[in-house]
C-alpha cells in the first residue's frame, strides 16, 4: 500500500504532474488574495505575480498578531487528527510537520510563531477557511471620492456600497444542488485500512486525478452523484470500500475551493465590464461588483444571456421592495449580464411612504404606482391625485407652458377589497379607489398632504381648561365638544358662564372681535361615576340647568372664566419656640402674624420674641425685620403684618449670652448684661488682637440682622449687642497699609516733580 508521503499520495495539478510546496503555495496564495471573489474588473486588475503575492500577504501576516490563534483555532474545529493533518500536508506537496506548532495548545509562556505565507496557503490547501479580514483582499468594487447625493431614482442607492460582504467566497461549503466544474479544488479522504488524503484540482476537461484510481469525470456532476461515481472507481482499488455496514474504508468528498467565473456586465452600470466572481454568484452578485446601475438603467427587464441566449430576466423591484430572489440565478463563465436603458419613468412626490422616481412594466397603472411607493402616508389628503403631463411638442402654444395636470378624483374603497392592477400579493391594499390610469414616461404625480392645523380651520380655548389649545373645526361643532377636547375645566373654572370671541361681520370700524357670554352649567364636568355622579375635585356646585347647546364657528376663541376670588389654600410654616409647630394653612388672605402665633398655641416660656426670624419666599424677598412683641402687644399695630403663602416663622429660644468670634485674644461667649455696649463684650474676650480690623466689627442679632460698627469724624456708633448675638471681629488686610504707603509715596514724588518744574519756569 502506498503511504500518503509517498509520490503517489501527491495531490496532482492540473496537468497530473507533482506540484513543489513553493508553487501549491503561489496558487494558494492567488486565490487568497483575490478574496474568495476577484471582484476587480479584468481591464483594472491583474492576476498578481509570485513575488508580489508573497510580499503582499507576507505584509497581512505582520499586520495581524491574532493569525497564530486563528490558524490554531481552524485546525482544532476541523477535527482531524495529527496524523491526518500530516497525511494531507503531505498529498498536497507540503512538509508533513508544517503546522506542527499549531495542532496542539500553546505552551505558558511560549511566544506564539510565526506563521508566513506557507503556512497560510497550507490551511487554505486543507480546506480549511481563512478570515478575509486577515487578508489583503481588492475586491474591484468603486470607492466614493467624498458623500455622492442621494438619487431620486428609486433603487440606484442601494447598491452603491463600499463593502464586499455580499459577495461570496471562494472556500466554504456549497449547496446541495452545486455542480462542479473546471477550477473547483476537492479533498478526498480516505480511512480505515488506509489513511490518505488528497487535493484534487477539476482540470479543463471535467476530470480529476485521483492516484491509484486515475482519471474520474466530475464535471456536472453535484457532490451526491459524485459520491456515487467514487463508490465505483474506489472499489475496483479498495476492497474495503463498499455501501452498508461491512465497509472497511471508508471516504468523504467535499469541496475545498470553488472556481472564480469570469462574466462580463454591460449597460448601464456604474462599472462595466469583464469580472471574475465566485462559481456560486448571481446576476445579484455580478451587480454589485460593477458598482451598481446607473440613473439610466432599465431595473425592470435586467437580462442574463448565456451562449447568446436569454436565460433569465431579473426584475429587481422584486428584490428591492419584497425580497424575492427567484429569478437570480447562479451565473457560469461567458455569462452576458446586460442592463438597457429604461422605459417608463414616472416621478412620484408628496405624501407617499417612499417618493421617487419609479419605472413601470407595460400595464401597470397609477395604482401599482402607489403600491410600489409603500401606499400613502397617515397625512395624505385621499381625496384627489394630480398628474403632471407633459405636452406634445405639437401642442405647445407660444409662452404656453409644456405640462398639463390630469385631476384624477379618489374615494373610499370597501374593506375587503383589494385595488386591481398587477399588485403583488402580500402587498397591503390601497385605502382608495382611482380611476385606471395609463401613465406616460416623464409624468410627475403629487399626492397632496392635509394643510398644518394652521392653515385649516381651527377654534382656540383657554382660560381654566386642562389642555389649552386650538383644535381642528368641523361642520357642526359645539362648545361642549371643544371643552371635552380640552379634557374639561380645571378646579376653580366659573360654570356659570364663558366668553367666546369671534371674528367680526363688519371691519370698517377697526374692529377686532365681537364678544358673547354663554352659559355653562355642571354637564360640563366630564369626571363621573358610572351613575353619572361628579366625581372631581370639590368646587362651588353648579346644577344642571339645561344650558343649551352652543355651536361653534372657525375661528372662535373660548375663554373659560375663573371663579371670582378662587384661590388653593396658602401655608405658613411655623417653628421654634411655639407650643405646636408645623405648617398652617391660612384661612383669608388677610391673616395676620399674631393670628398664626395664637394659633400655634402662643410662645413657651423659652422664647425669645426679639429674636424672631421671619423669611418671606415671595419674590424672593428674604428676612423681614420684624417686631414680635410689638406685634403681640398691639394686633392692629404695623408690626402685626399680613402673611403671605410660604412665609417661614422661626422663634429661637432665649440665649442669655453673647458670642464673641474673629480677631480676638479670647474667642468665646460673654453672658449678657442689660445696658452694657459693644466694648464690653470685646474687653471679655480678651479685646481685639494684633491683626483686628477695629473698624470693621459686626454684630449678628438673634433674629439674623446685622449691624457694623461705623466711625465718621463725629465719633463712634457701635451696635449694642442682645442676648443670643454673636459679635465678630475681621482679622486687618496686610496689603493695604502697603498699598497706603505706596501710595503716599507715588504723592509725595510726584509733588516733588511739580515743585522742580515750577522752579525751572520760574527762573
């Protein structure tokens, strides 16, 4: 039996002559940088040679540190074994222990190798995948020089891509119904009494060369019927190989590498010409690899000729609007895809899903038009249609304009039924009926969309309403039915009447708007129960008095009255030394700061009436000195103010003491003594320190105001301290007697200057 190292274990080429690794792996390595696809135009791109192949993979390889990982993980998923990755290396004219480094884990530590060019063509020779982001792959497809505009013909965009994920790849497996050809590279393996392994390359003819058995025709053939041809003809050399159980060898077939067909696409396409694409790619493929059609091409009747013959015509509205993909077929070499120049052209604009120029087959109507736009959209106005014609040249009258418009009326269409035209099933049917219409090339269709609520008729309402607004008008309108878009009146809203402002008859006068009051009764609570019982927030009752009915005109402005003096309750917060602290709510607005006192139950024996913090929150106002006791004392005194909502009341407890802070020998706090004055309490913390700013000293009171000593060529006035006051003393600013300085100096030379000038002039 010959082994897989032996010459008859060499995987033959073409010729059935032995191949060197060197030259296996130029072959490898030109079918790897072709991308699985060799989408580049033949007129643009060159097959590239040995040399420049090497050194272009060889760049990809050092590029991308994660090809050990990946080539270690390929061999791993493949699951062969050692032994049977040898014997392949081996048919195929590699070194058997090539991938050696790569059939087991990586050592701890280890640095991963290196692999090369060879090792990279050698996984490709045992069929196994190759990432294409790993590879330096051109696959001929237009790179745009800066963002093209979108086309208004419908479809032209979607195949103007810069990707090549569409296309198929070379090396993968193939569909069932896939027939083999000349160029398709298949792996044989062969076990059980025997382990070998082949690569065999379909030669020109149809045959491959398997050793031992000798030539097998595969052409045409799929990989089922192929199987069966193998039973045969390895039979005849290998006893073992038979069907059933009793089989001692056994094989596998599959397809390591598909060809690269080489088809030419012509028309209107971006790109035209001759490409090399994968045995597996489509009419839809060889499109995309020319760059897309052009503004001008026939996207309806795209033909495909085989041996100058039609053998398929490709609809791509199919493709692009339901994603029917029946008619692309699988192309073979010598394949003709050919794009004409387009038919009818019909430019659609408005309120439809999709507005575009579309083409249309011969029958088709204004109706197929629509369904191809994706019908219309929520906002048309499904009344009527204009089409734009343009006019016979025989037609056009000195200065007349060259278009016609066609008024083509709508109406509803009965559910169920479905408009008639040549409609693809599973399209959704249109919502309207329309005349059938035959649509010349160059026609514009506008579908109108409804006008902005500002430009239809409309009323307002405002005042206290949940939603204010205006609102869409309709023949027949009532103020109830305005009131309930609104969502009803708000809490505090007058039921007794509304104003309503409307639009003049007569405007000679100037006048504006002519008013009316109309009534309103409790019907127009919209929040009840199921027996019909209000159940919204409380409010001045108002009985169902049977207020009529109030019709509405365009333009009407609906004004909701607030009751006369509605207010929601208004809270003060009290806190601090009262007998209950909390937040009351007043009851008129002209309650007063003794009224809320009282009711908090009056002051505790803590208290400290002077010192009383009182913060008004309106108009951010702030503290308010006030005078408490006073207040008491005299409720009808100016002292006694009137609350306002927020208002903070802080009664602070008796402090029978003074703190004394800042620039002082003695920080801390002297006990008050009535009569006493500022340098009293300075002397009981030590007096001022080296670096006290005497002139600056403040007083905080209890009650937050604050008072700064202040000293004029009449004396002193210091502020005299109360219980619970703090006194503070600022520390000097050393840069100013050093400012003072300089500036008696600057004086002082300049006045030297001035004396020195005087005495030059005078002499």
């Amino acid at each position: 039996m010959t082994t897989a190292g032996g010459t008859a274990g060499l995987a033959p080429g073409v010729s059935g002559s032995i191949q060197s690794p060197g030259a296996t792996a130029h072959r490898a390595l030109r079918t790897l940088l072709l991308g699985g696809l060799l989408a580049a135009p033949c007129a643009a791109s060159q097959v590239p040679s040995p040399a420049q192949a090497q050194s272009a993979l060889q760049q990809a390889v050092q590029q991308n540190p994660g090809l050990p990982d990946m080539i270690r993980q390929r061999l791993q998923q493949s699951g062969l074994t050692a032994e049977q990755v040898r014997a392949r290396l081996s048919a195929s004219g590699y070194a058997p222990n090539l991938l050696d480094a790569y059939l087991g884990a990586a050592a701890p530590g280890q640095g991963a190798p290196a692999p090369g060019a060879l090792e990279l063509s050698a996984i490709q020779a045992l069929g196994l995948p190759v990432e294409q982001s790993y590879l330096p792959i051109d696959s001929g497809f237009i790179r745009t020089r800066g963002a093209s505009p979108a086309s208004r013909v419908f479809g032209v965009d979607v195949f103007h891509r810069s990707t090549t994920q569409f296309l198929p790849l070379l090396s993968g497996p193939v569909p069932p119904d896939y027939r083999l050809g000349a160029g398709d590279q298949l792996v044989l393996i062969l076990t059980g009494d025997v382990e070998l392994a082949y690569t065999l390359q379909v030669t020109r003819e149809g045959f491959m060369l398997i050793p031992q058995v000798g030539q097998v025709f595969v052409s045409n053939l799929t990989l089922d019927q192929l199987r069966d041809v193998l039973f045969a003809r390895l039979g005849r050399v290998y006893s073992g190989v038979k069907r059933g159980p009793g089989a001692t060898t056994r094989f596998d077939i599959t397809v390591a590498n598909v060809r690269a067909n080489q088809v030419y696409v012509v028309g209107e396409v971006t790109q035209p010409g001759a490409y090399q694409i994968s045995s597996l790619g489509t009419a839809l493929t060889a499109l995309y690899a020319a760059g897309g059609v052009t503004e001008r091409a026939n996207m309806r009747d795209i033909v495909v000729q085989r041996a100058g013959k039609t053998v398929a015509t490709l609809d791509l509205y199919d493709y692009l609007l339901r994603g029917e993909t029946r008619n692309d077929i699988r192309l073979e070499t010598g394949d003709v895809i050919f794009v004409p120049v387009h038919g009818t052209r019909v430019d659609l604009a408005g309120a439809v899903v999709r507005p575009a120029v579309y083409e249309l087959k011969r029958g088709q109507s204004l109706a197929d038009l629509i369904q191809a736009a994706g019908g219309f959209r929520p906002d048309a106005a499904l009344r009527r249609v204009s089409v734009y014609r343009l006019l016979a040249a025989a037609e056009r009258g000195p200065g007349a304009p060259p278009r016609a418009v066609i008024d083509i009326p709508l109406s509803p269409r009965p559910l169920g039924k479905r408009e008639t035209g040549n409609v693809p099933p599973g399209d959704p049917p249109l919502s309207v009926s329309m005349p059938t219409l035959a649509l010349e090339d160059g026609d514009s269709v506008v579908v109108d969309a409804v006008k902005p609520l500002a430009g239809q008729y409309y009323v307002s309402i405002v005042g206290m309403v949940n939603k204010p607004g205006a609102y869409p008008w309709r023949e027949g309108m009532t103020l109830r039915d305005l009131v309930l878009l609104a969502r009803g009146p708000t809490v505090g809203a007058s039921l007794n009447e509304a104003e309503i402002a409307r639009l003049p008859a007569d405007r000679a006068g100037g006048q504006l708007a002519t008013t009316e009051r109309v009534p309103l009764d409790s019907t127009y609570l919209f929040e009840r129960d199921s027996l019909g019982r209000y159940v919204g927030p409380p409010g001045v009752p108002y009985p169902a008095k049977g207020a009529p009915e109030v019709p509405l005109k365009p333009y009407d402005n609906v004004l909701i009255l607030r009751q006369p003096e509605f207010d929601f309750q208004r809270t003060v917060i009290v806190t601090g030394q009262v007998r209950f602290p909390g937040t009351y709510s007043l009851r008129t607005k002209t309650d007063r700061l003794a009224d809320v006192i009282a009711r908090g139950g009056g002051l505790t024996r803590q208290a400290y009436a002077d010192g009383i913090r009182f913060v008004r929150a309106v108009d951010n106002v702030g503290r308010i000195n006030v005078n408490l006791a006073g207040a008491l004392r005299d409720t009808t005194s100016s002292s006694n103010i009137i609350l306002q909502p927020g208002d903070s009341i802080e009664i602070p407890e008796y402090q029978p003491a003074v703190k004394v802070t800042g620039a002082v020998n003695s920080p801390g706090s002297v006990l008050w003594k009535k009569g006493e004055d500022l340098e009293y309490y300075l002397e009981g913390a030590g007096g001022f320190s080296y670096r006290a700013e005497k002139s600056k000293v403040s007083v905080r009171y209890a009650n937050g105001e604050v008072r700064t000593r202040r000293r004029s060529i009449f004396g002193a006035s210091d502020p005299k301290p109360g219980p619970g006051s703090e006194v503070f003393v600022p520390v000097r600013d050393s840069t100013e007697r050093t400012n003072y300085v300089a500036l008696v100096g600057a004086v002082a030379q300049i006045l030297a200057s001035t004396v020195a000038i005087i005495v030059v002039l005078r002499r």
